[in-house]
C-alpha cells in the first residue's frame, strides 16, 4: 500500500467520524429546539378563586377603588 493509500484511507476515515458526529450534533440542536420553543408542560388548569395575570377575567371594582 502506498503513502497516498494510505493518506486517502485516514481521510475518508476522517470524513466518515466528523459526519457521524454532524449528524448528531444536528440531532442534538433539534432536541433542544424542541425543548426550548416547543409546547410548554407547564400548563396547568386554572385553581377556582385564583385570578389569572393574563387572563381576561377582570378584578370587581370596588367603590374605594374609584378615584374621587
């Protein structure tokens, strides 16, 4: 076998690892993406008398709270 065989060899063996690990790499970042900006798990279902930040129920108001 000679040097350039054998260089070829080494290169395509190179080749071979580094798309292996492109390949989950890319896996990896599609995971995370998932993680990060897929559906949330935290979604809960709303406690009876507890009032919703975003939501569009709305505080009564009371007289005391009207301004004079």
């Amino acid at each position: 076998m000679s040097s350039q065989d054998k260089v070829v060899e080494n290169l395509t063996k190179t080749i071979e690892m580094m798309a292996n690990e492109l390949t989950l790499l890319r896996e990896q970042v599609a995971y995370l993406t998932q993680k990060l900006y897929g559906k949330s798990s935290e979604k809960r279902p709303q406690m009876e008398g507890q009032l919703s930040l975003f939501g569009q129920e709305e505080l009564p108001e009371e007289d005391s709270d009207l301004p004079s």
